[in-house]
C-alpha cells in the first residue's frame, strides 16, 4: 500500500536554523508577523524576509498561500518558504496551507518551523494527503520524495494530536489505492484478499463465497456477477471497539469493473469503470482508520464484490431475479447492477446485525453527476437526525454533500409489469430513482442514509 510521508517531530534551538538542510517553511501571520523561527530565519538571511513581507506580492495573496525564496543568504537551506496563515487558521485554512506546501515537496527534506502555531497539525494533514501518488505501474519510479520534519515548542504534544489524523490518512490512502488500481489487479478475489488481510490490525473479517450467497437467497446480487469468471463475493468486516451495542453499518457497492453488462455501455470513457468499487473502498479505508484510532465504537463494514460482463452465462435484460428479502426484480437495464448488489448486501446487514443505523455508499448513478457535478455527493436519507448529523460532519471536513428528496411519487416509477419492482425508473429523476430502488431494502425503523458518489469518487482536476 501506498504509506503516507512519514513525518518526524523535533524541538530545534532558534541557533540550529542556519545549518539546516533541504527547506525551510515558516508562518507569517496575514498582518505581517513574524515567530520566532520567522524572525531568526529574517535575521540570517539580512532580512530577506521583511523585504518579501512588504512587497505587493505577499500583501496581496490569499491565506494559506506558499511563497518560496530560494537561496537566501545566510542559511544552509536551499529554499525558504513563507506561508501566510493566521495565528489561528481554521481547519480548512490550515490544511490548504498544507496542500499547497505538498504540491511543492521535492526531493529535499523539509522542516516546518512552527512554533507554538495552533492548528499546525492540520497543515500536516494537508500536506500528507496531497503527496499521494499512485506510481506502482510506473516502471520508472519518481524520485521519493524528502523527509518532512516538524520544529514546534512541544513535539510529544503534537505527536499526539496528529495521531487520530494520521490514521485518516491511512484509511484514505487506502481506498485511493484501491480505487486506483486497475480491474486486472484488483478482482474480486484480491480485492477480498485485501479486506481480510485487516486482520492483522484487529478487524473481523469473513468472505461469504457463492455458495452461501446462493443459501442465503442472493439472487439480486448473484445475477450481477454471473457474466464473469470473477466469483462475486461479500466481505464482512467488524470492528468492535464499543460496548455491547448493536454496529453501525456502512455498506459499500464493489463493481471492480462495470461494463454494463449485455446493456453495455459504450466504448468512450469505459475505463472509467474501474472505479466502480469506490463505495466498498471506502467502506474499507474507514474500517482500516477506526481500527488505526482504535475507536470506542462498533461498526460493521458490508460490501459486495462483482463484476459486471457480457457473457454467454450473463443475465438478460428482461431477466427476473429474487432478492434475499423475497422480493422479485425484473432486470431491464442489466446496467443499473450496483442497486441489484446493494439491495441483498443492505437486507443481509439488518438481518444479521440490526444496526442502529446505516450509511451505504455508492457510485450508483451518472445522473447524480448531471445533477450536482463533481462537487458533491447525493444524499438520500429516511432519517432527518442521522442526515443531519452527516450532512454537518461532511460541511466540518470541507466535503460537499447535497441533500435529494425521497417520495412515494417517485417510488411508483419503479412498478413492473411481472415483478414486483424493475431495476430502472426511466431517464427522468434517475439517481432518486436509484434510491428509492434502495429504500425498498430498508427497514422502516432503520435510519439510512445512502450516498452517491459517482461524481466525487474520482475526479481528473484538482478540488477547490
Ligand atoms: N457505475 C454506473 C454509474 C456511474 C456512471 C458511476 C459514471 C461513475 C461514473 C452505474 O452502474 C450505471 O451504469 N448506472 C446507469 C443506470 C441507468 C442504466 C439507469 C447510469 O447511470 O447510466
Ligand atoms: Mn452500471
Ligand atoms: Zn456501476
């Protein structure tokens, strides 16, 4: 896996600075001010810093703006970067302040000289999630990057503090590998492979093979994965890290390459669908972060490994299948697959686990990017206090979240002339439609949210 830059923390005199190697960043507050270290930094190189801080170009740039002044005299280090970040950046200002550090990190090491600057913690995360890479097909290998050092009053403190961040970046670097690598290499028995091997840092995890997806009465999500020589698969896996009440459910959808199937799609941007298992990775990196921060709750992570082809074996349009709830589906778009996985995966996580809640994730519908684009996820709910609650967790993380109706109006789209229900409500309202599709698999009394997240999942141009 991908490991995120390793970051070492220190408590440098104020008299180690000149011989410091690689690059320096120091933090100057928007007025002008300078620290401690800013202000030793200013005196060795003869104050090449005030005379930055007065010119138009540091006068007139945003916060969490990164200036680089190379080779000033004075100091061993070959460049010095001056962040313009308040006293006390809020959290997204800090961590674009690390963004914008990590976009420069080169080969040479870097040390952040903070201080007792609050927030620092946050630049770090920026920092750390920016540099990721995905190079592991690149025969040649870019050159690794520098060490990153951190100079504060008190390194323990920090350490500590940045612990709980550093194990979300683990978990994110994780479901970005995963959504990352090709369907040749990530298959449904690697994918599982790779879930299971969570063991090793205190997650149950169990692979329910076909057969006893068939004993259950998968039919729904069987017939997705019945067109390929891949064998479909659910992996669960459960942290139990609370007391003894019932898990949180998060399920993900796991198409490691959707081809449409014999609806198949056309030949333009269907690599694309390599991402298609975007749900189950992040159902994955979180289970991989609640372990990591060892968190005093209990969740159960869900997902449904398939892939979707045309075959001579594979299911028709027209096709009717029977889910484990004992509903019927007639098939007519054998496209729309992933609410065919998610509605066996959803009934089988209540069954088993009455959770107290449940958080699907998808990315279920091109729809959902017509409608919001790639700048936030769909979100579906039957439970205003659980939506809010995760409607105000994705504003705090600076994630875009957009709330969508649910109606029996739109329910209704979905009646089929031989079954109880089809797979598609037609062109218009097609991500509600995909949901209310869902909410058919969901208990009353169970507070669901289902995200969409097929415009967010993977995106080719860089976030605001
Ligand atoms: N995996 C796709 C949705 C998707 C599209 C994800 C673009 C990411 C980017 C999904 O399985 C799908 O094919 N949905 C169909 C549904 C339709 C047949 C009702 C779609 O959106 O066209
Ligand atoms: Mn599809
Ligand atoms: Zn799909």
């Amino acid at each position: 896996m991908t490991k995120p830059s390793s970051i070492t923390f220190h408590d440098i005199a104020t008299d180690q600075i000149a011989a410091l190697e690689g690059q320096i960043a120091i933090f100057v507050s928007p007025d002008g001010k300078l620290d401690m270290s800013g202000r030793k930094v200013n005196t060795l190189s003869r104050k090449a810093i005030s005379r930055f801080l007065e010119s138009d170009t540091f006068q007139k740039a945003s916060v969490g703006t990164v200036h680089a002044i190379t080779c000033p005299a004075g100091v061993a280090a070959e460049t010095v970067y001056v962040i313009k970040l308040p006293r006390r950046p809020t959290r997204d200002e800090a961590r674009k302040a690390g963004v914008a550090l990590g976009k420069r990190l080169g080969v040479a090491d870097l040390w952040l000289l903070a201080g007792s600057l609050s927030g620092i913690e946050n630049v770090m995360f920026g920092l750390v999630l920016r540099n990721y890479s995905f190079g592991k097909h690149k025969t040649s290998q870019a050159d690794t990057k520098g060490e990153v050092h951190v100079a504060v009053s008190d390194p323990e403190a920090l350490k500590a503090q940045f612990a709980p961040l550093a194990a979300i970046a683990e978990g994110v670097f994780f479901t970005r590998d995963l959504t990352n690598e090709p369907a040749n290499v990530l298959t449904t028995t690697t994918f599982a492979e790779q879930l299971v091997a969570l063991e090793e840092i205190g997650i149950k995890t169990e692979v329910l093979e076909e057969k006893q997806l068939h004993e259950l009465g998968m039919g729904s999500l069987l017939c997705v994965g019945q067109g390929s020589d891949s064998p479909s698969k659910v992996v669960v896996m459960q942290w139990n890290g609370g007391g003894d009440e019932n898990p949180f459910a998060l399920v993900g959808k796991g198409v490691v390459f959707d081809t449409g199937g014999i609806s198949l799609k056309p030949g333009a941007g269907m690599w694309d669908m390599t991402m298609d298992m975007g749900g189950a990775g992040v159902v994955a990196g979180v289970m991989k972060t609640l372990a990591l921060r060892g968190a005093k709750a209990n969740v159960v992570g869900l997902v449904g490994l398939v892939e979707n082809m045309p075959s001579g074996n594979a299911v028709r349009p027209g096709d009717v299948v029977t889910s484990m709830k004992g509903d019927t589906i007639e098939v007519q778009n054998t496209d729309a697959e992933g609410r065919l996985v998610l509605a066996d995966v959803l009934w089988y996580a209540q069954e088993r686990f009455e959770p107290t809640g449940m958080i699907d994730l998808a990315t279920l519908t091109g729809a959902i990017i017509i409608g919001l684009g790639h700048e936030n996820a769909g979100v579906f709910s039957n439970d205003d206090a659980l939506c809010k609650a995760f409607l105000k967790s994705a504003d705090t993380e600076g994630e875009g979240a957009w709330r969508l109706p649910l109606a029996p109006a739109y329910d209704d789209l979905l009646k089929s002339r031989i079954a109880d229900m089809k797979n598609i409500g037609g062109r218009p309202a097609g991500s509600i439609t995909a949901a209310q599709f869902l909410q058919r698999f969901v208990k009353n009394d169970t507070p669901w949210c289902h995200l969409d997240i097929a415009g967010v999942a993977s995106v080719s141009k860089e976030t605001k």
